[in-house]
C-alpha cells in the first residue's frame, strides 16, 4: 500500500484513530476526505477510510460503507465515525438521519477495519424521538457495553451526555437512557457563539479513558470564550454511572475539540481532535498525552497542524505562512 496523503493536507472533522493491533497499522474514518483532490469519492451514504503505519504519510480513501449496497435507511448526516474492536470484530459507531427524521446513532460492523461494514440492525440504538449524536463505545468493569451519546442541544437547550446499554452484538439497547450530565455543569463552558442567550450549551464527542489509577474520566467538547474547546470530567464511582465531576479548566480551549485518545504501537497514550472549528481549515492534530498525577495534560502537539490553523479568539496569534517542520514524535508510532 502507498502513503502519499501527508497529514498536513488531511482536512478532516471530528478525527477518531483506530490503532489496530492485528495489521499493526492506524485508521481514519470520515465520510469522504479532501473533495478538491478526491473528485471521485462518492459524497453521500458512505464512509471512507485512511490508512499508516507513521501517523504521517496516509493512504487515498478507501471507501468502507456503502448505504446502498446493504439497503440501510439513512443517507444523511454521516458526522464523528468511530471505529472500536469489540469481540474480535469491528464496528464503526456514528449518527445517521434520513430526510424529515431525527438523527440517530447505531452500529455498523466488519471482519476488517476496512470492511465492508454493514449495519448490525436497521434500527438505530439511541431513543426513538431523540435528536442524537457521537455516539461511542463504554465496556463497564462487568464486561457490558454501553453507547455513550449527546443529546442534541438544540432538542433540550441545555445539551446532555446520555449512556444506554445495549446488547452484546451492539445492535440494540437493552435498557433505558440516562442523563451522566449536562453542558452547563462545567465551569468553563459556554453558550454557542459566545455567551448569547438565544444559543444554548452544546455536548459534543464524548470519550470514554480509564487512567492508570483506575479512574474514569470522559472527553467532551463545549465552546468557551476562546472557541471551540476540550474538557473532561472524572467519574467518582469509577463507573458510567458517576456522578461526573467536572475538572474547572479545559483540556484544550484553541478552537480545537471533539477529542479522543489511543495508544500507538510503542505505548505512547495520543490525544487527537480538530482545529480551527471552521470546516474549509479544520486539520486533525495529534498530541502526546501525560496522565502521571491522576491527571491527563498534554506534553506536546506533534504534528504542527495548529501553526497556521489557530482560531477562536486566538486566530491573531496563528502564523501565515506555511508550516516546513516535519512531525516529532518522542517514541516513533510505528510498529516494530
């Protein structure tokens, strides 16, 4: 396989990373990718793929997931792909809408991480009536899976992050939905566009991470002052169920959210998320995490996609010209 596709021409929203230990190499899944330099991606009812042994050089799209193909019931709103191995399969969560309903989350899975995926059920796994989104995957200490989703804020104003259990096949939900908590329950959020009383708190892209000290804590992205932005609260029973205590800053406020963490293949644990939050400029970057402490802080951000794509109320900071660093890592992602 060719890896002509440098991460620093990767336009993506809302990066999740699979690191798959069985080929020893990572994955990136959005509907489609780079349009202007991919003409002939199909655009609608699809999922493509890219692939890297480095986290650097990616292959050109590889679709995945044909809507079509396997007569599943939506089309639109294909947003935040994530794809988890669960049982010795993969499955790709993400929402889902067909035209005049809400959107929805649910699974699709495959034998590969390149597919063909197909649906698991034709019926999605969050509520019947809910406008849902970014759904993810939670193995409880007792081995159950749950979907962690967002409660859209613009059904309930005050955006929620909502946990479901579902069946061992991940088709359906085997119980009812609870509210883990809500966006104005962090401190350092914001109302979209700033403060204004006509927008509500939005929850976007929960990410669920058991430290090595055994707490829970969950990735979530808010707006603050300065844009778009990462935080994530810490679970004081150590399971979904919390109650979820909100940390009092965010994780990352540089207009860059909607994060998930993974190991590469040498053990470094990586956050990943997009930046600026203006969909024409958004780059994926990717930072070297600590977790020392009971804490998780960055070390530092390794690709250099923020030098000119800075936004927010800090877009005057950014560079303008282009970026001729190459990537550092401090321990290499590839496989040995």
């Amino acid at each position: 396989m060719e890896y002509p596709f440098h991460v620093h021409d990767v336009h993506i929203s809302d990066p999740y990373i699979l690191a798959d230990p069985v080929s020893g190499k990572y994955y990136l899944y959005a509907a489609f990718f780079n349009p202007d330099r991919f003409p002939n991606q199909k655009r609608r009812g699809v999922f493509h793929a890219l692939v890297s042994e480095d986290l650097v050089n990616w292959s050109e799209p590889i679709q995945v997931f044909d809507a079509e193909e396997t007569g599943f019931w939506a089309n639109l709103d294909y947003w935040a792909p994530e794809c988890h191995i669960w049982q010795g399969k993969y499955y790709i969560i993400s929402s889902f809408r067909a035209e005049g309903s809400f959107r929805r989350c649910q699974c699709l899975v495959a034998d590969s991480p390149l597919g063909p995926f197909k649906p698991v059920q034709q019926e999605a796994v969050t509520p019947k009536g809910w406008q849902c989104l970014d759904g993810t995957l939670y193995v409880d200490k007792k081995g159950k899976p749950w979907m962690v989703f967002c409660h859209e804020w613009l059904q309930v104003y005050d955006g929620q992050i909502c946990a479901i259990p579902m069946s061992d096949d991940l088709g359906s939900a085997i119980g009812e939905p609870i509210v883990l908590f809500r966006a104005s329950d962090a401190p350092w959020g914001a109302r979209l566009a700033g403060q204004d009383a006509h927008n509500g708190f939005v929850t976007d892209g929960p990410f669920l991470h058991r430290m090595p000290d055994g707490k829970l804590i969950m990735l979530w992205s808010n707006f603050c002052k300065e844009g778009y932005a990462t935080g994530y609260a810490v679970s004081r029973s150590g399971e979904i169920f919390g109650p979820w205590v909100q940390q009092e800053d965010p994780l990352y406020a540089l207009d860059g959210a909607h994060s998930m963490l993974f190991r590469t293949f040498s053990g470094q644990l990586m956050m990943s998320l997009h930046c600026p939050n203006i969909h024409p400029k958004k780059r994926m970057l990717l930072f070297e995490m600590d977790e020392s402490r009971g804490k998780l802080s960055i070390i530092n951000e390794c690709t250099g996609n923020w030098f000119n794509g800075i936004g927010g109320n800090t877009n005057f900071r950014g560079y303008r010209e282009t970026l001729k660093e190459e990537p550092v890592f401090t321990k290499s992602p590839l496989k040995e």
